[in-house]
C-alpha cells in the first residue's frame, strides 16, 4: 500500500516525493479523516481564488488568507480549495501525507516561516541547495536564507569586484577548523591547494526558480561590517589599516563596494528582504582609525556603537531606494535601529522584543531553540557540533509570543531556523543536522499551538520516508535522548542541605543558585540548560548537612567544552569540619585528562571520617568551569 502510494504521488506535477510519510508535519488547523482508500493521483476539482472561500478565510490576516486552502480526499480523488497558487501548492503538500480519506482546512500562523543554510564556512553548491529546497518546502517552509558571505569564503559570483571570487572563495585548509588552525590563509582560484567554491549568477537563476515553483523567498546576506575578513583580504583599501579586517565605515572605498556588490545582488535576487549581517563587529581599529574618527567627528557620533549604526542606517537608505527591506541581526539596535529595519533575534528573544516595542519587525531565532549546529543527541555518540544540545522536543518547544510585548502578533512575522557550518565540512552532515529539527521549526511556525501535539510520532513517520528518499537524516529511532542525571535526578545524602558561597557564580550562569548543588537535579548535555552552574573563579562552597555524620564519597560531574571555553579544573579538593571552622583535607583528586574535549567527568574521591560540613573546591585550569551537583554520600 505504501509503495504504491509513494509511486502515485511522484506524478503529481510539483509535489515532493520526500515528503512521503503519512502523519501530518506541520499539523493543520484542522484535519478530519473518513473511511476508504484515498485517491490522490487523480484531480477532481480545484478552485484558485472562488469566492466561497474567499468569504470563509475573510476574517484572517492577509499572509494567512494567501496561504489558506481546504482540501478533501476521497477514494475518487482529490478536490482543493485556496485563494492563491501557493495556498494550492500547501494543500498538494498535505495531499502527500494524507494517510485516510478525509478533508483539511489549513493556514499558517505566522508568515514568515525561514531556515538559513551556512555556505560560507563550508561551501554547499547548487544542486544541495535544490535538493534542500524539496524537503523545506514539504514543511511549507517559505524563506531561505543564505549566508553568502564570510570570513571563511565568500559564496557569489560579483562581476564588479571579481577578486571576491577568484581569491576571496578559496582557503588553504581541507575544512574550517584545519583553515584556523593554518593562519586563515587564502587562496588563488584553480591553486593546488585551493579548497571552496561560489554559487555563479547561472546557479542563482537556477535556484531562484525552483523556488519560485516552491513557493520559497530566497533572501540573500552579505555581512557587514564585521565577519568581512575575505572583503578586507581581497581588497585592503576598505579596511581601516593593514592587519585590521573589519570593514572601515569612515572610508567611501568601503561604500562604494558594498553598493556595488548589493546592487548585483539585488539585481539577481527578487526578495523583498535583503540582509545585511551586522552581528559581532569588532569596534576596536574604529577607535584609532583616523578614517572612522573623522567620520564620527564630521557626522556627530558619540561613540563606535552610533559609527556602526551610520553603516547600517546609511546602508537601509541604499536599499531601500531599491524597494528593498533591510533585515539584521540583533546587534544592529546598537547605537539606534534604522527607521524601516526588520531584526533577526538570536542572542535569546530580548533583540526581538525591543524591536517590537520600538515599531519594528522582527523575526524570532533564538540560540537556545533555533541553532541546528547545536548536537541533537548524546554528544558522546555524536558528530562534533558547535555551542550544546538541541535535542528536537526542545527546538519543537519554543513559543515565540512568550515574552514579547503585549500586541506583538502584528510585529513578529515569523521565525527561522539556523545552521551554521563551522563543524559541519560534509553535506552529508548538514542534512544530518537539519532533519528532522528543520520540522521542529516549520511546525513552530505553522500550525496553532492547540495542533502540536502528537508531532513525535507525526515527524518520526515523516523522517522516515526522507530518509527511504536519499537524505542523510538522523534516525530518531536510534535517538538516546537526555543525559540520565537530568531525566532522573541523583540520589544523596545532601540533598536540600544549605550551600554557603565563598566565592559567586558568574552572573550568566546562576542555575539554581545557592540550591544549585543540592537539589538533587542533575545537569544535561548543554551548559545552557539550567541546570549547570558556571564559574570564573575558584568553585568554593561548604555544604551543612546539619548533623555530624560519617561521610564516605563527595564528587561532582564537571563538564568540558572546549568550544564555547568549558574547561574540566586544573584539580578538585574535598575538606571535612565537624564545627564549620576547622576543615581538615581528606582529597585532592587532579585533573589528569590530557587533550580536552567533549566530556562530562567526574571529579569524586572516597573519603574517611566524620562531618557536619563538608567543603568542596574546584581550582580552574582556564576558562569556565561548569558544575550540576555535589553528590555526598
């Protein structure tokens, strides 16, 4: 029956086959299912824009009316109702999972549904950009967003400024890492040694219309002012001095270049929203560049934060006289947002939520929910990835309203997706980091929160068939899921006996504060779950366990991730005291692991004698140090 069914939907003109399954992701509105085999190779009726449905989908808001459709599957065949084609073209993408007859009344609740692919780290052609658009599209995802350019390589063909591509889109260095650790040194087009590549104009009209038959808004990003070390290589007159690569926003070299480039960019690309980076400048070289002090001298700036909001403010009327949008990430509200600029939140949901209560657009893509190169399972079973876990309950959990100000629907368009491509050199591996979490984000933006449930076995059907299609999916069947300590807690003797601090917590990474390291909850496989508690400093606490008592074992699990800065300590040591003011050591347990990496050790000795308080010290070896829980026992 299945088999059959994947081969009847192959000849639907514009359907993907990848999205085979029979469990509904995103979920609709509403879905009914009557008895029968379904018919959905064989077209009864379609009406685009008839005016009964018009009528029923009036009190939506124009995006939702654009997208809505009714469909009804019966064992004849398939009839569709929509007020435009791409309403049509979501109702076909239903079609494909219907398992039962039965009718679907669907539209989404936010407009801007997004997933943004990385290919400037390592590069992804053409034909994986295409392959990816199939399988968004079957989650009725709307927006792709590339990250074109980098510091890494930059992705697109520019006739103006032709050493972008001939030596800006090649690196010494088999991947990205390996190009650090060699000095980021670049490359000549056709070198021996030359590693990269670009997207050319020709690849570009082909990407844009597959998505134009796809119903996907492709919105291009050339960054700036920071992450533009490539710009700066290739032509050193837009930045501020030798050995600097930011770009220099006192010079009109620098202008002139990046309206040049955008307007090619522009000229290529028919999205509204054109987005231009704006994220992690390092203001440093403005502050002595006489360039960028002149600049802020004869425009009044009070600092580099207003010199960057000249950049993006001046780059927005550029733009804008295209009939264009300006879309940035959250930094560009530094020194004032641009009067039309639409944000991009990703540090959390703050950006968003000023944004939003400045007037602006903004779109939601916070780290803890939205950044697919955190792992998505185990890190000790799985590829390195980059900044934690994101396990898909999680990514499938997010709420974008939460926080925002009151009668924000208007202002949040949407939300979107990230995958940046640090630690992900093969294409194989950026599927394995999409899927199925992209379906995460895609039922996030679609479908009502009252319709989320279920999406376990719904996206797990779903994953299946993508798989059974060719795309190197990760196998949720094989999923191990959360660190044990987290799902089930740890048992001991010190649990909910006061902590006394002898040295805070950084102020980031407060946890549960003083009752962090007794309330029996262990941490998970990312530092920022909550549940792990970070230090600058020296880790110093004594535990009173109220009675004396002997005490046989004290330890704590550290975490060690080495990536975000996470260090195991240089050496532990565990003190006892009858009174709380004589402490006799009874261990020192040193760090003894020699390459760090992804790791989760713990730090625990057995112990003689008896106390009432137990000390526990943690010296760093650099960097932070990250604890869940002191186990007394």
């Amino acid at each position: 029956m299945r088999t059959q069914m994947k081969r009847l939907l192959s000849l639907l003109a514009g359907v993907v086959l990848c999205a085979s399954a029979y469990s509904q992701v995103p979920n609709p509105v509403q879905m009914t299912r009557a008895d029968g085999t379904p018919n959905i190779h064989k077209e009864l009726s379609r009406k685009v824009g008839g005016k009964a449905f018009a009528q029923k989908t009036a009190a939506l808001p124009a995006f939702a009316r654009e997208e809505a459709y009714e469909l009804t599957v019966t064992p004849k065949g398939y009839k569709v109702q929509a007020n435009t084609e791409t309403g049509y073209f979501y109702a076909l993408q239903t079609l494909q999972q219907m398992e039962t007859c039965g009718t679907a009344y669907d539209y989404p609740r936010f407009q801007y549904r997004g997933f943004m692919l990385d290919i400037s780290r390592h590069f992804r052609d053409k034909d994986f950009i295409l392959k990816q658009m199939k399988a968004l599209s079957s989650l009725k995802i709307n927006q792709l967003h590339l990250h074109l350019t980098d510091d890494a390589g930059w992705r697109i063909q520019v006739d103006s400024y032709p050493l972008l591509t001939s030596q800006a889109a090649w690196r010494v260095g088999k991947n990205w890492q390996e190009w650090c650790n060699l000095g980021r040194l670049y490359s000549q087009e056709g070198a021996p040694e030359a590693v990269g590549g670009y997207l050319t104009k020709a690849d570009v009209r082909e990407i844009l219309a597959e998505a134009r038959r796809l119903h996907i808004n492709v919105i291009p990003e050339i960054e700036m002012p920071g992450h533009s070390r490539e710009v700066v290589f290739a032509y050193p007159e837009v930045g501020c001095r030798e050995g600097s690569y930011e770009l220099c926003p006192g010079k009109e070299a620098t202008f002139k270049l990046l309206e040049s480039v955008l307007e090619e960019v522009m000229d290529l690309f028919p999205s509204p929203y054109i987005h231009i980076g704006g994220d992690e400048a390092d203001k440093d070289h403005w502050k002595t560049c006489p360039d960028c002090q002149a600049r802020m001298k004869a425009e009044e700036l009070a600092n580099v934060e207003e010199l960057q909001s000249y950049l993006v403010r001046r780059i927005e009327r550029f733009v804008n006289a295209h009939g264009r949008q300006l879309l940035g990430w959250d930094e560009i509200l530094e020194g004032g947002l641009s009067p039309n600029a639409t944000v991009m939140s990703w540090r959390g949901t703050q950006g968003g939520a000023e944004a939003i209560s400045q007037g602006h657009d903004a779109v939601m893509t916070p780290g803890r929910f939205c950044y697919l190169d955190k792992v998505q399972d185990a890190p000790i079973y799985e590829p390195e990835g980059f900044g934690g876990y994101l396990s898909l309950d999680v990514a499938h959990s997010y709420e974008p309203l939460e926080g925002m100000p009151e009668g924000a629907g208007g202002h949040l368009l949407g939300v979107q997706g990230n995958l940046w491509h640090e630690r992900i050199p093969t294409p194989e591996h950026t599927e394995y980091m999409m899927y199925p979490r992209a379906a995460a984000i895609a039922e996030v933006g679609w479908s009502q929160p009252s319709r989320k449930d279920g999406f376990r076995e719904r996206v797990t059907r779903w994953n299946d068939a993508l798989i059974a299609d060719g795309y190197h999916a990760f196998d949720l069947h094989k999923e191990y899921g959360e660190r044990p300590a987290f799902r089930n807690g740890i048992q001991h003797k010190a649990i909910g006996k006061k902590v006394t601090y002898n040295q805070l917590w950084n102020r980031s990474y407060p946890a549960a504060r003083e009752a962090t390291f007794t309330d029996g909850q262990g941490g998970g496989w990312s530092y920022g779950d909550g549940r792990w508690q970070g230090f600058l400093s020296d880790i110093d606490v004594v535990i009173d366990l109220e009675t004396e008592q002997p005490v046989h074992f004290v330890g704590g699990t550290f975490l060690c991730e080495p990536g975000p800065g996470i260090f195991l300590p240089k050496s532990v040591e565990v003190w006892l005291s009858a009174d709380g003011k004589d402490f006799r050591q009874v261990a020192t347990i040193p760090n003894e692991i020699q390459k760090p990496s992804q790791s989760y050790v713990l730090f625990g000795a057995p112990v003689t004698g008896s106390a009432r308080y137990v000390r526990f010290v943690a010296h760093p070896a650099r960097g932070f140090q990250f604890l869940d829980e002191i186990v007394v026992n």
